[in-house]
C-alpha cells in the first residue's frame, strides 16, 4: 500500500444460496459480530446475491433465501443501525465496478482459483461466465467501500489474494495509490470447520448428506443427532494437540468445542485429557444447541415480518451507496470513462 490512509472498514459477505450452516457461523458471521462491537472499524455486511446465481437459483427461493440470511446476521448479532447490512443487487456499483476489474484482471489468475476448479469441475465449457468471472466481483463488493478488513473463513484466502492483485494492477496500470491493498482477517478457532462425517472435507451446504453439517435450523434433536453419530475413532482425547495431528474428525470437533465455548483448542484438549467420545459428544452437543437454538429461534421469529426485513435491506442499501457512489465516479474518472460526468 502506498501513503494513501483508509479509514478502518469492514466488508464481508454470504451467499443468499440456502442451506446456512455451523461454518457459516464459526468461522465467518462470529468475526463479523465481534468487529461490529470492536467499535474500531465501519462495519458492511452483505447478501451477496449476484454470487448466488454464477450457478442456478429458483427465483422464489432466491428471495427466501436472502430473506432467511438477513434474519441469520440480525439474530446472530448484526445491529442494522452500527453496520451497514443490505443485499447486493439493491447497490448496482458492485456490478458497475466488477466490469472494470473484469477488465483489468486476467484469464491466467481467474482459471488458477481452486474454486473455480472445484465448482466447473471437468464440465467448465457449461458453466456459467459469471462463474468464471466471480472473484472480480468479490474484488469489487470489497472496494467499492474502499475496505482495508476482510474477515472470512479459510476457504476464501485464494480470492482474497486475487482482490489484492486487482488492486494493485489497478493502481500500477493507471499509477494511483486508489484501491487500499485489503488484507484478510482468517482468525479464531474454526476457520476450516469440517464435515462431521469425512474430515478431509469443508463442512458444507452442497455436501449431499444432510448428516455431514449442523445447519443454523436444525433443531436441539437433529443437532444432538448429528454429533452423537459424527465420525471418530475409539481412541480417548489425548492431553495436547499434538496427539490429534492424524485425527482429523477428532480435531474438528475439539476446534468446533472451542470456537463455540469461546475458549481455545489447547484449553479444550487440557480440559477433555483422557475422555472417550461417548462423554466428549454430549457435552458438545449439549453447548451447540445452547448456542445454536436461540440464533434459530430469532431467525423463525424475524422471518414472520418480511417487510421489516425489506425495509431493513432498503436502508442499508441507501447508507451503502452513500459510500460506494463516489468511489465508483473516482474510478470512472481514473479509467478515462465519461460516464460519471
Ligand atoms: P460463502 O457464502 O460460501 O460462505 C460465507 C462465509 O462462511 C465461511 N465458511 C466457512 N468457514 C469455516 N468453515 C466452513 N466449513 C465454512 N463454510 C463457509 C466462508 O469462508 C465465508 O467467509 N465468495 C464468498 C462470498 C463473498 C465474499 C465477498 C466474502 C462474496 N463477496 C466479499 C468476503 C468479501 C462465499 O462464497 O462465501
């Protein structure tokens, strides 16, 4: 980054793609609640629902969908008023400026994303262009707020390099010091969560076994359910980390523990030295449900009032495009287009 100072600002986004889960939460909507109450940055949160149709989304689902994510941030502690909450397509200058980076990104770095590889698959001549071209929009939805902070789970680090490289071929390309060089935020004890029933694998909505994740509406009995038949292995909790090195399944649900109590995986382990699973699991699952069922039970309670959460969505729009109207202009007017004039 160049001398350029940005103010402190917080973008991160969802998928309005439904299906939200306990990844979700631990390693991406906890950081966006603990930086809204840091109280040292601007915090912008979004449902990125433009994301959402680089693969195929029923137009009515699509709306329940962003509809129920909007209730998942405000039950999960995201106050509309201290951040700035709103639904992507509400704010055009994301799409506005995407096309820029669309331009100034390259073929070579798109088809590089392991996203993009896993996604496409070995059928990329039928997937969608948007696909492709998904990480410049990422790059967009983070600076067009000029955002310094990005939090997210672990699995969006290769996209964030990619907003960062777009950043600085922009300001090279025209020489500015304009777009700041965003730096992630990937912290806390469950950036990776894994599936409950493979863990070489992310925990995740398109998992074709509903046993593999804790969805934010699964109820006490189907959360119970799901640990208690979580895969592990017959050994007891060894005393250190150490000891769970070629563990994988047991490690998840030590980092799921700590992430959901608020303590570490050290303290977890010290704590749970010696203990079987058929102890371990109950008191696991005991604590999520402690911590999940009252975030669901808002969300029922939020998604009775549509309207409200339109209105909520329609303001946070408005307050976003305060911010992202004049970086758009700026950049339309480094890039030579007379557009904004
Ligand atoms: P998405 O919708 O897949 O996931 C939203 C957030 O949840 C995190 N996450 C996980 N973290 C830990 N363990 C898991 N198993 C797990 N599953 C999901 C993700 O890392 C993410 O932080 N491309 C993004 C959305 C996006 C975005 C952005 C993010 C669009 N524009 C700008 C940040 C900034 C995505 O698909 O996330």
């Amino acid at each position: 980054m160049g001398d350029t100072a940005f103010t402190p600002r917080v973008f991160s986004g969802i998928q309005p793609s439904g299906g939200l889960t306990l990844g979700n939460y631990l390693g991406a909507m906890r950081r966006f609640v603990e930086m809204q109450d840091a109280g040292t940055y601007e915090t912008i949160y979004c449902m990125v629902d433009l994301h959402a149709i680089t693969v195929w989304q029923e137009p009515d689902a699509l709306r329940k969908n962003t509809r129920e994510l909007a209730a998942f941030f405000i039950a999960a502690g995201i106050d509309p008023e201290r951040s700035i909450l709103f639904n992507q397509s509400q704010v055009p200058e994301h799409a506005q400026l995407a096309w820029i980076f669309n331009c100034v990104a390259r073929m070579g770095w798109m088809g590089r994303m392991t996203q993009w590889k896993d996604k496409a698959g070995k059928n990329s001549e039928n997937a969608s262009l948007g696909l492709f071209a998904y990480p410049a929009l990422m790059a967009a939805d983070i600076l067009i707020y000029h955002a310094t902070h990005v939090p997210v789970g672990e699995d969006q680090k290769q996209h964030l390099e990619l907003t960062r490289d777009i950043a600085q071929k922009f300001n090279n390309d025209f020489k500015v010091d304009f777009f700041p060089i965003t730096e992630p935020v990937i912290e806390g004890a469950a950036t990776r969560v894994m599936s409950l029933r493979d863990g070489s694998k992310k925990m995740s909505k398109s998992d074709p076994s509903d046993m593999s994740r804790i969805n934010m509406s699964d109820d006490a009995d189907t959360i119970a359910k799901k640990i208690r038949k979580a895969k592990t292995d017959p050994e007891p909790l060894p005393d250190t980390l150490d000891g769970l090195k070629d563990r994988p399944e047991a490690r998840n649900l030590v980092d799921i523990y700590a992430a959901l109590s608020g303590m570490t995986a050290e303290q977890v382990i010290a704590d749970a030295a010696g203990q079987q699973f058929g102890q371990f699991k109950p008191a696991l699952a005991e604590l999520a449900v402690e911590k999940i069922a009252p975030i669901s039970a808002e969300m029922r309670r939020l998604m009775a009032d549509e309207a409200e959460i339109d209105r909520i969505l329609a303001r946070g729009a408005e307050r976003a495009r305060e911010i992202a109207i004049p970086i758009l202009a700026k950049t339309y007017d480094i890039v030579g287009l007379l557009g904004a004039r």
